[in-house]
C-alpha cells in the first residue's frame, strides 16, 4: 500500500502559525506519521504497540 493511498489525520495541536504539525495515518502493518509540510519524504513507521505507549505518555505529560 502506498502512502498516497492512506488516510491521513492531522494533529489537532498545531504551531501558532497553524502549519507546523504532523500527520498521523494507520495501515495494516503499522502507525505512519510524517511531516504535513514534505509528505514526500517518507514516515516514520512504528508498531502500534509503541504508538500506544507514545499516545499514554504524551497524555499523562498534559495532566
């Protein structure tokens, strides 16, 4: 699957200007995130496991 082919979510905190963020898109095989200003450059790929333990973390930061 390509990442063209793959929906991608922008992140809902964003850069006082409103366009430094990254993009978040799931696949089969593994959580894709990537830069939204060069989405040609390839994302970075991690097991949903690790994307989990990420997403626990960053919460409990912003308690």
């Amino acid at each position: 699957m390509s990442t063209t082919e793959l929906a991608w979510f922008k992140s809902s905190y964003r850069g006082s200007s409103g366009d430094n963020c990254v993009e978040v898109a799931l696949s089969p095989e593994a959580i894709l995130v990537r830069d939204s200003k060069d989405t040609e450059l390839r994302p970075l790929a991690v097991s949903p496991d690790a994307w989990s333990a990420f997403a626990a973390h960053a919460a409990d930061a912003h308690v």
